[in-house]
C-alpha cells in the first residue's frame, strides 16, 4: 500500500458522534447504517465496569430460587455428596472457561451479542440467534415473574390469613390464576419493569445489591436452621434410599456435570450483553472466576446445608419429599420475622435473576431485529408484554408442555453457541471489523450473500435436528446433554462449511470482488515498515481506537 505524497489528505474518518441512551453512552460514526444501528446497539464510548460488577451478576443470576432448586437437586440425584462436588467443580469451571471464550469478542467491539452474531451470521442472519434467544427468555421470564410473586403470596397470607379464599383459583380466578396471584404476578411485573426502564446503570447498581444482600440471608437462614437441628442432623447427602454405586454412579456423575452446563446455556450464549461494558477483558475474566467456580461452589454447599437442615426443623412436604424450595422453607419456619426477611429477600433475588437474564437479553434481541422501530427500552417491553400473554403458571404447571417448548428451544442454544465459537477463534482468528457491523454494503465483510451467511443458517439448522430429536424421542438422561451434542455439531458443521463450501457460494458477487481486489493489492505492494496493512487497519478492535 503507497503513502500518500506530503501534502495530500489521506483517507477520511468517518465523523462519530455520541449518543446517550438507556443501555449506556455509545459512539455512532456517519458511515453507520440507520437499518443495522441504534444508540443501544452501536459501540459503547466508554467501557466502566470492574470485575465486582461483572461477579455481582453472577451472584444475581445464582442466588435465585431456581439456583437454589438446582443446587438442592443436585445433590439428591442418588450419588455420593463427594461426588456431586466433583461434578459441580468441573461443570462450573467447564463453564467459566466458555464464558470467557464467547465474552471476548463484545468486550473488544463493546457492542451486545445480537451485534456480534452478525459477524458469523452476517447482517440480517443475525437476527436468527437474536429471535431464539429472545423468545427463550420471554418465557422463563414470565415462569420467574411468577415464582417470585409466588412468594409475595405467601407473604401475603402470613400477615392476613383472610385473603385465602382469593387465593383459591376455583373461587376466585382468571386463566389459571387466582386474584390474589395475579395481584401478586402484577406487582412485581410493575417493580421489574421499573428498575429495567430506569436504564442499564440502574440494573448494574440494583445487582450489585441483591447478590450480596441474598448471602447475607441465606447465611442466616442456614445458621438458624443448622443451629435448631444441630449439626450432627446436617448431611451433604440428600438422595433417598441406598443410591447408585459403579457404573452408575459415574454415569450419574457425568450427567451433574452436564447439568451444570446446561443450567447456564442461556446466560452463557448472551453473556455479551454484559461483558460488553467490561473495562478490560482481564476485568471479566476476574469477575467470571469469582462468580462462577467461587461463589457457585459456596452458595451450593449454604443450599445442601440449609435444606438439610431443614428436614430435621421443618420436615418433608405432603408427599414426604424433600424441600428445596427455599420460599416454602422459610414460609414453614415458627417465626414471623425471619419468614418475612426470607420471602422477602428471595423475592427481590428473583427480580434481579430475571432482570438480568431474561430482561436485559430479549431488550438487545429485539431491538436488533428494527433497530430504527424498537429501542431497548421498548425491546425489554415486549418482552415484558409477552411474558404475561404466554400466561406463564399454566406452562410451569404443566411439566409436559414446560419440557417441551423450553427444551426444545434450548436445543438450539448448544448450535448457535458452538457456530460463534468457531467463527470468532477458527475462521476470523479473533478479529473483528467492527464498523463492518452497521454496514449493508453488498461489499461489506459481513454481508454474505444478500446479508446472510448461508454456512452459519445450514449449520444452525442441521446441528439442531439431533438435539431437538433427543428432546421428543429420548430419555431424560439423554436430554441433559442436548447442549454439548448441539454445540459440538453446530461447530464441527460451521468449521467445515467455511473451510470447505465454495467462496461463490458464501458470499455475493461485490464481497468477491472486493476480497480479490484485496488480494491483488496486498500481494503486489510491499508494505512500508511503519504502515498497518489493510487487515490491520480494519480489524482493530474498537476500544484501541477509541479516543
């Protein structure tokens, strides 16, 4: 590439403009195309959050009651505590490991994952893994809207025994719900939405409360109940019966651990949302080892030791099982202070589960899909809308409809993750040409053909059928690892089609002429030491150009 002669302009910067709005201060250069950008979408200014930030998400994302449930389950899945914690070690770092991996490209770009997806995907494609993911967590947004109001009910009737009766879904009810259930479902759909509308910062200071604030309680609820039973009443082992030995105990174990995995999918696919307003990638790295392998670990062996505990102080549910349900637990607790602070705390926990996996997530999704339409204000919002219309405790009630609309849905979550893996660390070598992102030029790097990457929409497609089959016609040992079968698949696939399948056949006519051109250029010009090559020049990641 020649150097311009002394005196004459060089190429010109496309001028940038900030722009400020509820996902955080972003950069929009002129180049931009108003189709594929908005304020929420493009890349952010300034990346601010340090690795506490990014280690109180994970804690607000465990310290759920459905983290609780599924820490508890573990451990009563028939096999030795010992062994439950070596599935839980080397799941839980399994998926910090694949946290990092699919969390660097939007901390380099400081764009979300819908965005990133359009450099496998292409332009348009993208909007395939943004409408998958974003239909996943407006269900188990509904379900966990409705597990925490849940415990407001409980609440509810622990101070006035006489609203019972508008409990009842027989006498007072509406589409499977009772009265006193959907003022519950109401109130907090109402609180959810106004810690979300008030912006990304607002998220970020409301999650760095509630992981803390949930350890504070459930580190007391497990010293009172361990205290009242006495430790000798406290056992890691929570399986009933004699429980597996040999073979199947490792076979049982091999399951835990793809359990584990399969728990964080969803999280893990969109982990982009998050990492994006990383300061460093060093900074996530940090806050992902803390999160996930540190506090995961501790928040499993507080849950085993509470409900463990609580058999002895509480005892079994009507059916003599086991509780693991930390609302019915402290609900069952004689004494009213320390029943309230529990509900109440697990309610809140909830909230932030549910604002940072199934609200942030579907407000990036559908934004992507008409950014000029749908901001991710209103993204959020449809979200919000939808999670009530799919009327959420009918599916949680019905554990036969539950498996198979979410599970067939997440059986598609293993080949998108696998198809951004491969793309961004075996095709593009980690680069990224980030203002390639918010371009529908026919020559653009990521315009494919026509704007979708035919490779990434067969691969996705094929690596699907498998998973989704195991789903229907297979047991649910078999099921618990859709994930890795999807994702194995959805890589393998989308490695050998971009490795394989004919250039003409990926991209259009004016991607070809440009990559030959590119070719031809670089081929024939010697470059000048001290001069960045084309490559270069446009695939270095947005925060070293940042002014």
């Amino acid at each position: 590439m020649s150097t311009p002669p002394s005196g004459t302009p060089g190429p010109q910067v496309p001028a940038a403009t900030s722009h400020t709005g509820a996902a955080g201060e972003s950069v929009i250069k002129s180049t931009y195309d108003d189709r594929l950008t908005n304020t929420d979408l493009a890349p952010l200014k300034e990346q601010k959050w340090t690795w506490y930030n990014i280690f109180a998400f994970w804690m607000s994302d465990v310290h759920s009651v459905g983290g609780y449930v599924f820490a508890g389950s573990l451990f009563a899945l028939g096999i030795a505590a010992w062994q439950v914690l070596v599935a839980l070690v080397v799941g839980i770092v399994a998926v910090n490991i694949l946290c990092n991996l699919v969390a660097k490209p939007s901390q380099m770009a400081g764009v979300p994952y819908p965005v990133t997806t359009r450099v496998s995907f292409g332009v348009k494609g993208a909007n395939i893994p943004a409408i998958i993911r974003g239909v996943i967590a407006v269900v188990w947004y509904g379900i966990q809207t409705y597990l925490a109001s849940v415990a407001f009910g409980l609440l509810a009737l622990k101070f006035w025994p006489g609203l019972e009766p508008w409990g009842d879904v027989e006498q007072h009810g509406f589409l499977g719900l009772s009265a006193l259930g959907w003022a519950g479902f109401i109130l907090m759909w109402i609180l959810q939405a106004f810690v979300f509308w008030n912006g990304m910062e607002t998220i970020r200071k409301f999650i760095d409360f509630c992981g803390p604030a949930v350890y504070v309680v459930m580190i007391a609820l497990a010293a009172y109940l361990v205290v009242e039973a006495g430790w000798d009443n406290v056992s890691l082992d929570l399986s009933v019966g004699d429980g597996l030995s040999g073979w199947s105990s490792f076979t049982m174990m091999i399951s835990a651990i793809a359990l584990v995995i399969s728990y964080f999918s969803g999280p893990m696919l969109n982990f982009g949302d998050f990492s994006r307003y990383g300061r460093t990638f060093g900074e996530v790295k940090k806050g992902n080892f803390w999160g996930l392998p540190v506090n995961f670990l501790f928040f499993s062996l507080l849950v085993v030791c509470t409900v463990s505990a609580a058999v002895t102080v509480i005892g079994t549910d009507e059916d003599g099982n086991i509780i693991t349900d930390p609302v019915h637990i402290v609900d069952r607790i004689d004494n009213t202070t320390a029943a309230v602070l529990g509900v109440l705390t697990f309610a809140i926990a909830t909230i932030g589960i549910n604002i940072v996996a199934n609200f942030v997530s579907p407000a990036f999704d559908f934004s992507n899909v008409a950014p000029t339409k749908i901001s991710w204000r209103t993204g959020g919002m449809i979200a919000a809308v939808g999670s009530v219309l799919i009327t959420p405790w009918n599916l949680f009630n019905n554990p036969t409809a539950i498996h198979y609309t979410m599970d067939t849905l997440g059986a598609v979550i293993g080949p998108l993750f696998g198809i951004l893996i491969a793309d961004f660390y075996l095709v593009k070598k980690q680069k990224i040409e980030v203002d390639e992102l918010f371009t529908m030029r026919p020559e653009g790097a990521y315009w494919y053909r026509n704007g979708w990457n035919p490779v990434a929409v067969g691969a996705t497609a094929i690596a699907s059928i498998l998973p989704i089959g195991v789903v229907i016609f297979g047991t649910v040992y078999q099921a618990s690892f859709t994930w890795f079968i999807g994702a194995g698949m959805g890589m393998l696939l989308y490695w050998l089609g971009m490795k394989f399948v004919p250039t003409r056949l990926i991209y259009g006519p004016a991607a070809l002429a440009r990559m030959t051109a590119d070719i031809e250029v670089m081929s024939a010009e010697p470059v000048t030491a001290g001069t960045p090559t084309t490559e270069a020049a446009s695939t270095v990641p947005w925060g070293s150009t940042r002014n």
